[in-house]
C-alpha cells in the first residue's frame, strides 16, 4: 500500500464514512515506506524503508 494518497495526506483516518465491516481487527500497516503496529496507545513505528527517516513517515501537523 502507498503511505499517503495522491493528494497527499496519510490514508489512516481517525473516522470513516461508509459501515464498519470489522473493529480493532488490524494489528498492522504495511506501506511502502514504514511498518506501523496498530495497539490500544495507537500507532507504533516499528521500521522505515531504507533511506525513508521518521520525520519523512509521521504525518504533518494539518493532518493529524
């Protein structure tokens, strides 16, 4: 899966419009940039690609 969409802001969303089909049933994200646990804390950085830094994968501040 791409990090974010193609106008640019991450496809993790605090809410989502259509009907629920499963809650709290992913465990993890899998980008092509970083992988990311899903806990009850929230979002975990556990590893970027090479040569992607942590600045480059965590959201900019409009988005969050």
């Amino acid at each position: 899966m791409e990090h974010t969409a193609k106008d640019d802001p991450p496809r993790s969303a605090r809410e989502i419009p259509c009907p629920y089909t499963g809650l709290r049933v992913v465990n993890r994200i899998i980008t092509d940039l970083a992988v990311i646990d899903v806990n009850a804390d929230g979002l975990v950085l556990v590893e970027t690609a090479s040569g992607v830094s942590e600045d480059q994968v965590r959201p900019l501040p409009a988005h969050r």
